[in-house]
C-alpha cells in the first residue's frame, strides 16, 4: 500500500512540474515573431482571404478557354397510333418510338469579346496579387506587433527590477539611519524622511509589479501563447545606433517596398482593366460552337428509326446588343470613376507614407540622442550617489542629500532604459514603414 502512494506521489509530482514547466517560457524576439506567425488567427484570415482570390481569378480565367457541356436524358412516351400515308399500291408506315434515349456534348469557344473577358481575367489577376500583398502587409505588421508587445514587456520587467533594486537600497540606507539615531548622530525625523521614501518606493514596486503582469499579459496575446504563461525574455537591449541614409531616400524605399503602396497600384491596374471590360459591351461577342448528338431514334434523320444514330454540327455564333438602356454606357462610367478612385487613394497614401517615414526617421534620431544623454545622466547619478553616500558615513552631509541622490539615480537609470526601449521601438516603426519588416 505504501509503495502505491509512492507511485502515486511521484506521478503527481512530475505532473506538476510538467504543468509547471508548460507554463514558463524563454523567448528571444525571434522566438516569439516565429511563434506569432504561427499561430496568429488574423494572418491566418488573411491567407484564406489570398486563396480565395487566387481561386477566383483561377474561375474567370478558365472562361477564356473551350467549354466542354455533357447532357443525357431518358424519356418514356404514351401510347400513340402510327402514322401512315397511303400511297396507290403501298402505305408509308411511320412507327411509334416509346422509349427515347439521347445524348448531347456541346463545344463552346470564345473567339471575340471585345476584350472583355480578357479583362475580367486580368481584373480578377491584379485583385488577387494585391491581396497577397495584403497578407504581407498584415504579416508586417504582426512583425511589429510582437516587437513592439516583447520590448513592452521588457520595459515593464526592467522598471521592475529598478524598482527591487531603489527598495533595497533604501532599505539599507534606513538601517544606516536607525543606527545613526541610536548612537546620538540623526535625529528622528531623518529616520522618518527615510521611512516616508521607502514607502514610496514600495508603492512604485507594486505599480511595477502590476505593469508587468499587465505587458506580459498583452505579449501572450500578441504571440498567441496562454495567458497564464510566466515569459522570459532572453534577447538583451543593445541598440546599434547606425546611421541612416537621408530622409528622402527612405520614403522612395518605402515607395518600392511598402505591401500597401505596391498592392495600390496592382489594384490601379485592376480598375484599369475593369474600364476594358465595361467597353467590351459596345463590341460584339462571336462565339465558336460545336455539338455532337447521339440518340435513340435521332430526331435528325428522317423517318425516325428505333436505333442510336449520331450527328453533329459546327458553326459561329454572334451576339450584339443593339439596345441595352444604355447599361454600356453605366458600366464604362461607373469602371473610370473607380479607376480616378483609386488613383487618388494611392496619391493619398503616397502622402500618408512620406509622413509616416518622416516621422518615424526623426524619432529614431531624437531616440539615438536620447540614449547618449540618458548615459551621461546615469554616469553622473551614480558617481554623485557614490560621493554623497561616503560623505553621509562620515557626518559630512545630510540625510535629505542622500535621499535626493538615491531619488536621482533612480530616475536617470529609468530613463536610460525608457531610451532604450525607444529606440528598440523606433527602429521596429521606421523599418515597418519603410518595408524591412521581417
């Protein structure tokens, strides 16, 4: 019985650490980008939204080629008298076929349309390329998702460490101070200076704590891992701080390069093409037919005979709408509107691309300033912090000071890693604008 509950313990206890083990993960940025892609509901509608066009312009292609049209039928007749012709010395008996059985393959070849269905069939083409280049504009932007949810979090997990990190210290410093008053050499109100700035270092750690349960929350989110999952981030801060071509070059990159501006013009194309087509309606359509009859009897050979016989027939067909209530003329005008439509939206996105790269070109600068300074800050808060502490041991300054340059070190090491975050982000926004996501 013993040896049972042994059993049984140790087969929950590695149950749970398996359970324990599912649920904390350790990420690098291009972990999670490739678990993102992976498992992202919205990509994986944008790539059934790509197949379903590259199956459409599949559908009316296929109108441009031969049709081939099979039909069958069985019929059985009522009972009716023969016919019959009296002739002087005969009678021409025409027999009575109950049971009739035919069979009718029909060819049918565009050979003119006025280019229509070739331009419905380029229409349907240049939509379904812009859609994949829609699937790659959403998977850009997933990219950047994750990037921006991963250095979020990181963020959150640093300001938490920062402020584990101030709480000790001033934990410290109150010691220092409590034995300080007991030998005679501070005073009571020092120790609650000390005490009052504790306690709002503990605030700020349990506002941290909460921030970081909050990004890691949103990164499982953006991944789509479970939301309970405890993340590691392994992938250090270590801006490069390069440097970047001029302004107006990225913006031409980001014209050659951005999904959207690219999935715009195949989408100009498409409307180009649907003017075409909505012209064909003032041409003729003609039509090459064939067809190839079997039947029992052959309603074609005269008289009819209780037998399967064949016959077929080829020719040319026309079609012209003389008058259609100017539904032509509808059509040609509503495909030129859409066309100057889209013309526009592409001008309009042309100009909201140059901004944005613009944007994003002069935060990335500000951001690589940012940190350099945030450097300097920190270097100087930490030397002042290390001066003031000796002075403080040795009774050559007061408590106030030291407060003030723990606060101080706080601050600039905050603010270094709030710059580096910064730029992390901003690297990720130009590189998305300017169609580097990767």
């Amino acid at each position: 019985m013993n040896k049972r509950l042994n059993v049984m313990a140790v087969a929950i206890s590695v149950m749970l650490v398996q359970q324990l083990a599912a649920q904390q993960r350790a990420l690098t940025i291009e972990e999670s980008i490739r678990i993102g892609l992976e498992y992202s509901k919205v990509l994986h509608a944008s790539q059934m939204k790509a197949a379903y066009a590259d199956a459409k312009a599949s559908e009316v292609a296929a109108t441009l080629y031969p049709s081939v049209r099979v039909q069958a039928a069985f019929q059985k007749l009522s009972s009716v008298p023969e016919f019959r012709i009296p002739i002087p010395g005969n009678v021409v008996t025409f027999p009575v076929v109950l049971n009739t059985y035919n069979a009718r393959a029909t060819l049918q070849q565009p050979l003119f349309t006025g280019w229509k269905l070739q331009a419905a069939s380029d229409n349907a083409s240049y939509q379904a390329e812009a859609t994949r280049l829609d699937l790659a504009k959403d998977r850009a932007e997933l990219i950047y998702s994750v990037k921006a949810a991963y250095w979020s979090l990181y963020r959150a997990k640093e300001v938490r460490r920062l402020a584990d990190e101030n709480v000790n210290q001033i934990s410290a410093h109150l010691n220092d101070v409590e034995n300080l008053m007991k030998q005679g050499m501070a005073t009571t109100n020092d120790v609650l200076k000390v005490r009052v700035q504790l306690s709002n270092s503990k605030i700020l750690q349990s506002d941290a704590s909460n921030n970081e349960q909050i990004a890691m929350l949103a990164f499982n989110s953006t991944v789509g891992l479970p939301l309970e999952t405890q993340v590691t981030l392994t992938s250090p801060l270590t801006p490069t701080t390069k440097d970047l071509p001029e302004v107006d070059k990225l913006v031409a990159a980001a014209f050659a390069q951005r999904p959207e501006v690219r999935g715009m013009e195949w989408r100009l194309k498409a409307s180009d093409a649907g003017i075409t087509a909505a012209k064909g309606g003032w041409l003729p359509q003609v039509y090459l037919t064939g067809s190839y009859y079997y039947a029992r009897p052959n309603q074609r050979i005269f008289p009819a005979k209780d037998e399967f016989k064949d016959s077929w027939d080829i020719g040319v067909s026309l079609q012209f709408d003389v008058w259609n209530n100017l539904t032509s003329l509808h059509q040609t005008n509503a495909a030129q509107a859409q066309y100057e439509q889209t013309k526009d939206a592409l001008a309009m996105q042309r100009d909201g691309i140059t901004l944005e790269v613009t944007q994003y070109y002069l935060s990335f600068n500000q951001a690589k300033q940012r940190i350099h300074l945030s450097e300097l800050g920190v270097e100087q808060a930490n030397e002042n912090y290390r001066v003031t502490a000796e002075k403080f041991k040795a009774g050559l300054t007061t408590n106030s000071e030291l407060l003030d340059a723990e606060v101080a070190l706080l601050q600039s090491k905050l603010q270094l890693t709030q710059a580096l975050v910064e730029y992390e982000l901003a690297e990720a926004r130009l590189e998305k604008a300017i169609g580097q996501a990767n």
